[in-house]
C-alpha cells in the first residue's frame, strides 16, 4: 500500500483553489484531491504508522493560504503559508519523530508546507491573486494512494483528531 499522512481542505476550500488552479495551464489537481503532505511513506503497512499517529499530539490550528509559487525542479504550482505556522511544525516534527521511532525512513529533504495544485506545470509569468481560503487544522489523516490510468486517487484511511 502506498501511504502518506496529509491534511484535507474543507470542500468550498479546495473547490477555490481548484478553480484557482484551472486557469493556469498544465494540470491542474481536481478539488478532491488537493491536499498538504505531511509526511510520505510510500509502499509501506499501515499498522505501525497508525500506531505512531497516535502517539501525537498537537493542538489544532488554520494554515494560512497566502502565497503561490511555481518550483521549476519538479514543474508544479503550490500554494501555501508563507511561513510554517508554529503548531505545524511542532505536529509534524513530532509525526515525524513518531514514525522514525516506529522505524519508517522518510526522505530528508526538510518539510516545506505547500499544497500542489498544478502538475506539468509551465513557468508563468505572473500568478493570479489567490482567493480568500479558510482551512481550519482539526485532524490529519493517513492516506492511501493507488495509481492507475487516470492517476492517483486517493483513500483515507484514518483520521487523526488534535487537541
Ligand atoms: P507533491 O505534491 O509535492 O508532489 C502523494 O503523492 C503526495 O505525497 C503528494 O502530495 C506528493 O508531494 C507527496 N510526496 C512526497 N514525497 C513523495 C515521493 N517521494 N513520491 C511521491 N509523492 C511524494
């Protein structure tokens, strides 16, 4: 199972970002997919990881969607805080931790709090202002991911609640 721990976005959240992204060009992420990652697995069983979840607590928190940016090495537009808020990165820190002790390997590129909305993306030249986006930190969520023809789709596969 290929696995990976994010944040879901209420729907009328992601349905902005969605409409957002659709103008752009390249292919833009269809509102029900679009997420935060938090932490990637990969093919991995999902005992242990739902297990270290558990053993995280954080407070619940808004992530802030200010800013939009195109990274050029894996040709995606993002959006995103443009800072990590606090209790995030204290969440995700201790995830992280968990899954370590729980003997997951995950990558070591640094967490980078961003939320991709185009893939195949090309270099614009300036990006629209994004509209007004409330997305409210109560849980996170495993998240299983299959990829066929059509893409990934995505499962959750239990939720997380904070404090
Ligand atoms: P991305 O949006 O920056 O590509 C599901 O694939 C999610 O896991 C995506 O949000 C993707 O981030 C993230 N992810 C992180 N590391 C990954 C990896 N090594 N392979 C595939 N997806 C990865």
């Amino acid at each position: 199972m290929r696995l990976f721990f994010a944040l879901w976005p209420p729907r009328e959240s992601a349905r902005a970002l969605a409409d957002w992204a659709s103008g752009l060009g390249g292919r833009a992420i269809p509102a029900e997919k679009i997420h935060l990652t938090l932490a990637f697995l990969g093919e991995a069983e999902p005992q242990k990881a739902i297990a270290a979840a558990r053993r995280v607590e954080a407070s619940a928190h808004r992530l802030p969607i200010e800013m939009a940016k195109y990274w050029k090495h894996n040709r995606i537009v993002w959006a995103g805080p443009r800072e990590t808020p606090p209790d995030l990165k204290t969440m995700v820190d201790a995830l992280h931790f968990e899954l370590f002790r729980a003997e997951y390997i995950l990558e070591r590129r640094p967490f980078a709090a961003h939320v991709t909305l185009v893939r195949n993306a090309r270099p614009p030249r300036q990006l629209p202002p994004l509209p007004e986006v409330d997305w409210p930190v109560r849980e996170f969520c495993l998240v299983r991911s299959s990829v066929d023809s059509n893409g990934s789709t995505y499962g959750i596969v239990e939720r997380f609640a904070l404090n």
